[in-house]
C-alpha cells in the first residue's frame, strides 16, 4: 500500500533522529520519485558557506528512501546498499533540493538515480548520485 506524504513525514518524525538535526524536509513524493530539501544552515558548512559533501550524501540518500517508499510502501529496515555520488559544483549558501527518481524496482534490490540542485536552480546540478537498496526478506521478522 502507497504510503501518503503525511504519514512518511509522521515515520521520519518517529525514527530517523538525524533527519531533522540536518534539518531536511520531504517536499513531495509521487510513484517512483522523492523530494527532499535541506533548510540551509550553517552548521553544516564548509568555509564561505559551502555545504559539505556529507551532508548533500545524506539527502540524496535519504530522497531515495522516500521514492523506495513512494513504490514499496514504508519499509524500516529498506536499506542502502550502495551509493555513489559526483560532485559537480559547490552547493552554496542556501537551500538544497534531491530529487530521486526510481530507475528500476525488483524483487529486492531498487535502483535510482539523483539530481542535487540549488533551490531555484534545478538546471545547475550541484552533484548526480546513483544509488541501490535493498529490501528485507518478506518473510523477515526484524
């Protein structure tokens, strides 16, 4: 069952601690595509405002989580089994935006890809990520 915006919000609010001290929101999700954005804040920047490259992994990663949810419904233990990510330009002094879109969904394994951009600026990738999941057994009891 597709999971709706609200309560992905209420699952992240609940279990992932880090999401809101990185200070990410999800702004959309539909079929196969997730939306996150993270609220500038200087805490997580390099010099002159540069936001780290830690930080921009976690969102692309975390924008997957929200497509592999969009297709598989909220699966806790849905976890990252690989994630590459490239660098293309600084990320700088504002908001940041990963959309996720699933490029293929199997049994279990889920594969996607990322676009980082600047808020306003989706045409200037920051970084492009790819990145696969891997989903628990059906008949897993954890």
């Amino acid at each position: 069952m597709t999971p709706t915006l609200d309560e992905v919000k209420a699952f992240f609010d609940a279990e992932l601690p880090f999401f809101d001290r990185f200070g990410f929101e999800v702004d959309s999700m539909e079929s196969g595509i997730g939306v996150v954005r993270f609220v500038y804040d200087e805490a997580w920047t390099r010099p002159y405002r540069i936001i780290n490259g830690g930080t921009l992994m976690a969102l692309a990663d975390v924008a997957v989580y929200v497509a592999v949810f969009s297709e598989v419904g909220i699966v806790p233990l849905a976890v990252t089994n690989e994630l590459k990510m490239n660098f293309l330009r600084p990320a700088v002094g504002g908001d940041v935006i990963a959309r996720a879109e699933l490029l293929k969904v199997g049994r279990r394994v889920v594969y996607g890809s990322v676009e980082v951009f600047m808020d306003g600026a989706p045409d200037r990738l920051v970084a492009h990520a790819t990145s696969s999941y891997v989903l628990p057994d059906s008949g897993s009891s954890t």
